[in-house]
C-alpha cells in the first residue's frame, strides 16, 4: 500500500495516537526512581542527544536554504536525514531516563528562571511538534504540496527551536550531571 491510498482521517489519528503514546511514555519516564546502579556507558546519552539536536539544527537550516533554492530532492534528503536523527534523539532521551536519572539546575543560580522558561518553552513546543513534523512528512511524501507548506510554515520553525534549546538546556544543565 502506497502512502497516498491512506485517507488523510487516517494518518491524522494515527499520528495522534502515536504522538500521544510518546508523550505518555516522557511522562511515565520521569517518575521512574533512579536505578541503583547505572552502566557507565548512559553518561554519554545527554552528550550524544545534544549532538543529534546540533546536527538536525544545521540540516533544518540548510533544508530550508535548498527549498528556497528549489533544490526541491536535496531538501527532501535532509528533511529525511534530520527526521531520522530525531528519532535517534527519542530513542536515546527515553533510554537515558529509563534509568530514573534527574538533574536539577541549581536553585541558587540566577540563571535559574531562564534555564527554566527554555527549558519548559521546550518541552511544550517539543510535545506540539511531533504531530506537526510527522504530518509534513506525509503530506510532502503524499504529494499534498500546498497542505505541507501550509503546516510547515510553522512546523519548521517549531521543530528548529526544540532542537535548538535542546542544545542550550544540554550546555547548561551539564555542569550538574552528577553521575
């Protein structure tokens, strides 16, 4: 079955449901107690998502750069590209929590109100953009055009600021890691 013999009713629920489920499980993520013991290897995880937020940030930019250059097969590669290394990041955010690790930004800090309005702009925005991204993607794969620019006129700059102050929450959260 071809992406265009689904009804757009369809996809749109499908996406909820899985945009929902992924929520949930953040959700569920951070209540989990902390692991007694944690193997050395999860210290690497926050580094690595930044790494992953960073890259999708550049291929966003560029993405965007080749669509207005009607570099129209480009464009559609590091879309691709930057979705893949989203999904990379999810898997690896949720595999960092499952050990119930939690930082705190130093209360103390008076940085501390604006680690916290990025940091919670982006998880908003993080929970918003899900649906928004996979729903682009269909309509652009689906030959849907005009609905994929209309969406992703806001769905870009959406999904380019999550993976943005993902970097920024990383770079100042980090001193405080204590494991």
């Amino acid at each position: 079955m071809k992406i265009k013999d689904l009804g757009n009713r369809q996809v749109f629920t499908g996406v909820m449901v899985l945009s929902l489920v992924v929520l949930g499980l953040v959700i569920l993520l951070n209540s989990l107690p902390q692991r007694e013991e944690i193997p050395s290897f999860v210290a690497w995880l926050p580094r690595l998502n930044a790494i992953l937020n960073a890259t999708c940030t550049v291929l966003l930019i560029w993405s965007w750069r080749m669509i207005r250059a009607r570099r129209i097969d480009l464009h559609k590669k590091l879309n691709l590209t930057a979705f893949v290394l989203s999904s990379l990041f999810l898997l690896s955010y949720v595999w960092f929590h499952s050990f119930g690790i939690e930082t705190r930004y130093p209360e103390t800090s008076p940085l501390r109100p604006f680690y916290l309005t990025i940091l919670i702009s982006h998880i908003v925005l993080a929970a918003i953009v899900l649906p928004m991204v996979l729903l682009s993607f269909y309509y652009a794969l689906s030959g849907q055009i005009e609905t994929h620019r209309r969406l992703t006129r806001w769905s870009m700059p959406i999904w380019l600021y999550v993976t943005t102050t993902g970097v920024l929450v990383y770079l100042m959260i980090s001193p405080y890691y204590t494991f």
